[in-house]
C-alpha cells in the first residue's frame, strides 16, 4: 500500500525515505560515491580545458580522446607516487587531517535531491540518499567541521608556511560561512522548512509552503534566485571564499605559501585534499541548484511544451546541467580574476556581505508582518514609505574620511629610536638609500631667492 501512494506522488517526502529497503539504500550510497567520483573527474578537466580555451592555449589533448582521460590518469598516478613525511610532523593528526576533508565533502551530499520518486527494480525511491527536517543545517554542520581538516592539516605538518595557510583558511571559512548562513535564512523564511527536498517543492508554486512576497503568487512556480536575488548573489560570492577558489585562493596562495597548509603532502594524502577541494565545489553547486535554482526541476520554458519534462529519469539530467553551469562560474572566475589582497577579502567579508545580508533579512521579515497584518494596496504604500526612508539613510549618511596616509620618511621618522625595523604599512617598500640620493640630486635647490635645477642648461652656473 505504501508503494502504490509513493508511486503517485511526484515529490518525496520525509516519509518516502522511511520505507526504503536496507539494499536500495545501499544502491543509493554507492551511486552518491560514484557520481562525486566521476564529476570530481570530469570537473578537473572541464577546469583545464576552459581556462585554456580562455588562454588560447592548448589543453590536456594526449591522454585519452582529445585528453578527457588526463584527470583519470592523474587520480591513478597520486596513490602510487612516493610519500614524503616531515620528522617534525605529528604523525597521528598529521594522517587523519585528510581523512576528515574527506568525510566531511562526502558527507554533506548525502541531503542533496538528485530527482523525484523513481522506480528501481520495481521499487518507488526518491533521488536522494537521505532526508531529515533539518537537512540545510547538517549541510552546514558538515562544512563546518571540514576546517578542522585544514587547520589541523596545516598544524600537524611542522612547517611555517603551512600553518600561516591553515591559520588563514580557518579565519577565511569561519568569516565566509556566516555569510553563507545568513544568506539561507532568506530561504528559510520564504519556504517556511529547513528540508532540501520542501524546498524544492516550494519553489514548483504548489503554494503549500510559501509566503506571499511583494505581491508574488505562491501557486506560480518561481526559483528563489529570482525572488531573492540579494541571498543568490551572496551566496554565490560566499560560496567562492568558503571553497578558496580564485580569487580568493589565499591559503593556497603559491606567490606567498608555497602550497599552503597541504605544502608538505604528497601521495595518497594529497590526493585526499585535493579530492575534497573539487567536491567542495560540486556541493557548494548542488546546494545552490536546491536552494535558488529549483533542484531538479526543469526550467519553465520547458515545462510548457513538455508536460513529463519533471518525471522519471530526466529530472537528473536538468540538476546536472545546472551543477555544470555553476561550475563553470567558478572556473571563469579563475581565469579571469586577480588574487585579493588578505585584508580586503577579509573587510568585504565582514564590512559588506554580513552587513547587507542582516539588512535584507529585516526587510523581508518586515514584508512578512506587513502582509500578515495590513491587506489591500495600503501595504504598498507601506513598501514605498520604507523604501525611501532607507534611500534616504543611505544618500544622508556622512562619508567616512580616510585618514591621512603617512609618507615613507615620516613612518621612519616615527620609529623609536633602537626598535626592531618592521615593513612599512600596506606593505610599501621604503627607497634604497642610492635612490634618495638621485631624487635630492634632481630636486631644484634654492640659494639667495633663486631656483636651481641640475638638469637645467640655462640655470646661473656661478650660483
């Protein structure tokens, strides 16, 4: 009986997953494993092949048709190179800081919804390895705990430059992550649940669980990228620091860290990190496609001509494309962006993204009591009334002034006498004492009220 009403129902629910069979969980498992394995595969050569075409430059062309092997061959070559390990290493968390990046990248796909209800060996099972009412907070809570990985990567090694790169990418995770969060809380409040596989099911426009926003009309499909446009776009922003990807690659940073807090791992462990770095990306990708971009479900152009375009298998080939798509953003941002500097990725952080998410959360809920208590178009005027009076703020609101920078000569004026010579600030590299020499040489002097200049032929030569 339960598999003739899960057989009818096109979106899983929280129950569909209680009545799976212990060996369709197992199906599941493996295929969650094997699908990250081979997208992890494919995305490495997806990212070289892109960022060549954007060099024009040739790509991986060798190793397989047109070089699509190259990234299999690389994956079968790490486990079998020489390990180093350093003497000063701490060989117990040195070997299990890996294994947590690793779990924990694993671990958080196992709340993403690949498609709806499908038959398996006749069979009704959702897309999906697990759901739980809470499933976007088990998501954070296994991004979360794959810093320990980095730090404790970064620590263990013994070296200098990979604990400044684990100390810089624990501070970069945190500071990101609560973006991150803050940004879902939008999603939250506009679906009403906290489970991947509802809120997929809000954005269809069933209208069971949504909000009435702006005038929106909760029974007509529409994905929250565009409805909240502000918490997609810091998202996405947060999502690049939280993977340090370019250009936000600080803790990797090579110009400065060598490799950062994995420069002292090679082999099997460094194929973990690395392995962990690229699912990082694909969850980060998938867990948009779920929150903003409708999940599985097809776009609406194609689901006015296509009534089964959502049914059956196909809903998987219309995740995947959207995965593809976001990740392709994050490769065209390696191409094209320059490295930040440490602490302007820090200040944006912490001075723009959190600032503007807490401001665009206050506006939402305030749009929420509003509908809730005043009907008819005086709710309008309502949203006229605040958005000028917050435009207002923002036009009257003084500007702050920069205090004046400090010259080189007047930084090392400053110093005590006796002190340890430290680098200037914002790291400008004070002239060498030959270069002071030629500037005081081809300044013009003045002697008795009259201007000077060694350059100058026509200048009193007695003076």
């Amino acid at each position: 009986m339960n598999t003739v009403i899960l057989g009818a129902a096109q979106d899983p629910t929280l129950q569909t997953f209680e009545n799976d069979v212990w060996w369709i969980t197992l199906i599941k498992l493996l295929g969650v494993f094997v699908v990250l394995l081979l997208l992890t595969l494919f995305t490495i050569n997806y990212e070289r092949k892109v960022v060549a075409r954007m060099a024009v430059r040739p790509g991986p062309n060798q190793v397989g048709p047109k070089g699509w092997l190259q990234s299999l061959t690389d994956g079968l070559k790490l486990p079998f190179k020489e390990e180093i390990i350093p003497k000063t290493a701490d060989r117990a968390v040195y070997f299990i800081a890996p294994v947590i990046s690793a779990t924990c990248a694993f671990t958080a796909f196992s709340v993403i919804p690949f498609g709806p209800v499908v038959s398996i060996f006749g069979h009704k099972t959702a897309l999906q390895l697990t759901d739980v009412p809470v499933s976007v907070l088990v998501l954070l809570a296994c991004s979360s705990m794959s810093v320990y990985g980095v730090v404790l990567a970064g620590w263990a090694s013994g070296s200098t430059y990979p604990l400044l790169g684990g100390l810089r990418s624990s501070a970069q995770m945190i500071s990101y992550e609560v973006a991150m969060g803050l940004s879902i809380v939008a999603v939250f409040m506009t679906a009403g649940t906290m489970s991947t596989s509802q809120i997929i099911k809000a954005q269809a426009g069933n209208g069971e669980s949504s909000v009435d926003i702006l005038g929106w009309n909760p029974t007509a499909p529409s994905w929250y990228a565009v409805l909240l446009l502000p918490s997609f776009i810091i998202y996405c922003i947060a999502a690049v620091g939280e993977t340090n990807r370019a250009p936000f690659d600080l803790p990797e940073a090579e110009s400065e860290l060598v490799g950062g807090f994995h420069t002292e791992y090679s082999s099997f462990k460094f194929a973990m990190f690395f392995l962990a770095e690229y699912i990082n990306m694909i969850t980060v990708s998938a867990f948009a496609t779920t929150l903003f971009l409708g999940g599985w479900r097809a776009p609406a152009p194609i689901t006015t001509f296509w009534a089964g375009a959502n049914s059956g298998w196909w809903p998987l080939l219309w995740w995947l494309v959207k995965v593809l798509i976001l990740l392709f953003g994050f490769i065209w941002l390696r191409a094209t962006l320059p490295r930040m500097r440490y602490d302007q990725f820090m200040r944006f952080g912490w001075k723009v993204l959190i600032p503007v998410n807490l401001v665009w959360i206050l506006f939402l809920a305030g749009v929420r009591v509003t509908n809730d208590r005043i009907d008819g178009g005086a709710r309008y005027l309502v949203y006229v009334v605040a958005a000028v009076v917050v435009l207002g703020i923002a036009l009257l609101w003084p500007a702050s002034k920069k205090p004046r920078e400090r010259s080189i000569e007047e930084q090392l004026a400053a110093r005590p006498p006796g002190s340890f010579p430290v680098p200037p600030i914002d790291l400008q590299v004070p002239p060498s004492p030959r270069a002071r020499r030629a500037v005081a040489e081809r300044q013009p002097a003045t002697v008795g009220g009259t201007t000077t200049d060694p350059d100058d032929d026509t200048s009193d030569k007695e003076v």
